[in-house]
C-alpha cells in the first residue's frame, strides 16, 4: 500500500492533492498544516511521497526538506509551491526534494509529477528547468531571488494584504523579526514602501 503526506497550511490544497493522490492508490493520505505535525507523521509513518509546500510557517519548506529525510529516508519529495523562482528551485533540489511543481499547474501535471518521481526519476517542468539552468550560467538574477526563504513568505503575505503582526502571528515569530524581513525586502528590491512592496508582490505573481 502507498502511502503520502501533504504538508501545506491550506486546507484546500489538502483536499485537492488529497482527490489526486487517491486516484493514484494512495492510501493513507496524511495531513500536516504545521512543521511539527509533518516531523511526528513522516517518523510515525514513514510515508513513500511527501507533497510539501515551500511557504510553511515556522521552519519554512526548504529548512523542513533534511529532516522530513531523516525520518523517512527512502521518501519522495515533490514541492508543490508557488514560488517558481528559480533560486528556490536549485535550493530545494539541492537539499533533497527529487521534484518541484508550481501551484499553478494543472491536476493531470500534478499526477505526471508524481508518477515521475515513482518511476525513480526527478521531475522538474520544461519552463523551470531552463530558468534554474539560465541562473547557473550567468544569466541575470532576478531580484525576488536574492530574497530568503523568511522574506518571500512574508513579501506573500503582505501582497495578501496582512500587516506585519498579522505576519508575524502566521510565521510564528516576533514583530520585530517580521519587521526586520520587510525592511531588508525592501532594501533588496529598491522599495521606498510597504504599498510599493504590495504593488511588487503582485505583479511578480508572489500572490495570486
């Protein structure tokens, strides 16, 4: 019997990757909204796919990828993100995820993903294949991706319309470490302020 484990903090990606990967005989399809429920399932569990989203809050996806390994060595790890900044990509596949997706794709992409990454092979789309391979040989780096982890979560969330409190209760950290992320955001990407930081987020499509 196979078994996966979603790992996303909206319920509604839960049910859709659920319906998908029970189409694909996936049984149990665990769920984790939080870092620390991911951690005790895959050691509990140990399931064969993880489908883990990049913008958890507390550890974030990329700082989750080593020990949801550890715990499950044998596991396969798809990230299903919507950060398709190439960065990102080569930062998850260098720790360990054997694919990435972004959240914009379609059911049928979501299910060749996953048959691709079971058939022992890794799976990364056409599009972000050459944008990981473009920043490798010198292409132009785009400015989102010299952003952390920390600050694209909460560059997100601001484009979502949330304050910085908001933000910090939602990453589970201090005000003046959301603060501190906003502001090297905007050093970083050349805003004056947090409107032309909202502004930015969504017309880089961080926010859909």
């Amino acid at each position: 019997m196979k078994s996966a484990l979603v790992i996303d903090d909206h319920p509604v990606t839960h049910l859709g990757c659920g319906q998908l990967l029970r189409e694909l005989d996936y049984d149990p399809v665990l769920e984790a909204l939080t870092d620390r429920d991911a951690l005790s399932l895959a050691e509990v569990y140990l399931p064969g796919l993880i489908v883990l989203d990049l913008g958890m809050p507390g550890l974030g996806g990329l700082n989750l990828i080593e020990p949801l390994l550890r715990r499950t060595p044998t596991a396969r790890i798809l990230i299903f993100s919507m950060n398709e900044q190439a960065a990102f990509v080569s930062k998850a596949l260098a720790a360990g995820a054997s694919g990435y997706l972004s959240k914009n794709s379609g059911p049928d992409d979501f299910l060749d993903a996953v048959r691709t990454l079971e058939a022992g092979k890794a799976y990364l789309p056409h599009d972000m294949a050459m944008a990981v391979a473009t920043a490798k040989i010198g292409g132009h780096a785009d400015p989102l991706s010299t952003l952390t982890e920390r600050e694209h979560q909460v560059l997100r969330l601001l484009g979502e319309g949330q304050d910085l409190q908001s933000i910090a209760d939602a990453l589970r950290v201090s005000y003046k470490t959301a603060a501190n992320a906003s502001s090297a955001i905007k050093r970083k990407l050349g805003a004056k302020s947090t409107t032309e930081l909202i502004r930015y987020a969504i017309s880089a499509g961080v926010v859909s």
